[in-house]
C-alpha cells in the first residue's frame, strides 16, 4: 500500500492524499473513501484463514451427511397427523339486573 499523507479541506472532511516515488501528489481521496475501501479489502492472511476454515467446514459437512445416510433410509415410519381440539363456542355473558328486594 502506498503511504498516505492526510490533509484537511476548508470545510472540515479529512483527505488522504498518495504520493508517487516522485514525492508528488498521485491520487487525493476523503477519508471516507479510502477507509471504505481500506476496509474492502483483505490481507493474504486473512484469506488463507479463510480458506482453511471453509476447507475444514465442508469436510465437516461430507462427513456427518455421510454418516446419516444410512439411519435416514432405515428411520421412515409413517407420522401420525395431529390433530387441534377445536374450542367450544364462548357463552353470552348475562347481563346482571337490578337486585330485587
């Protein structure tokens, strides 16, 4: 990567300006910009953890697939529906009157 020099526009926004090997200005950017693609970007080692863990995961996966193939064919049995208890219809509620004397 190229070394950044940071400047400031009269607004306030922080800029990152790359230098060639000439010392002059190659490419101004905002921070905002650089930083986003700064952070799109990987480093090899993080690649290779990458791979490895994904390399460990679908052995992982050809392994436990491999392993239940046989209980699953032996294991079908017919399931029994279930069924909901349907709910009673609510009563009216009585209206209470005047208490008689």
């Amino acid at each position: 990567m190229a070394r950044r020099t940071t400047h400031r526009t009269t607004k306030g926004t922080k800029l990152y300006a790359v230098r060639g090997k000439d010392g002059a200005f190659k490419d101004i950017q905002t921070f905002k910009r650089a930083h986003a693609a700064d952070l799109r970007t990987k480093s090899a080692s993080e690649t290779a953890v990458a791979v490895t863990k994904a390399k460990k995961k679908t052995a992982k996966k050809k392994t436990a697939k491999a392993a239940s193939a046989p209980k699953k064919a032996a294991a079908k049995k017919p399931v029994a529906k279930k069924t909901m208890k349907k709910a009673a219809p609510k009563k009216a509620a009585k209206k209470k009157g005047a208490m008689k004397r």
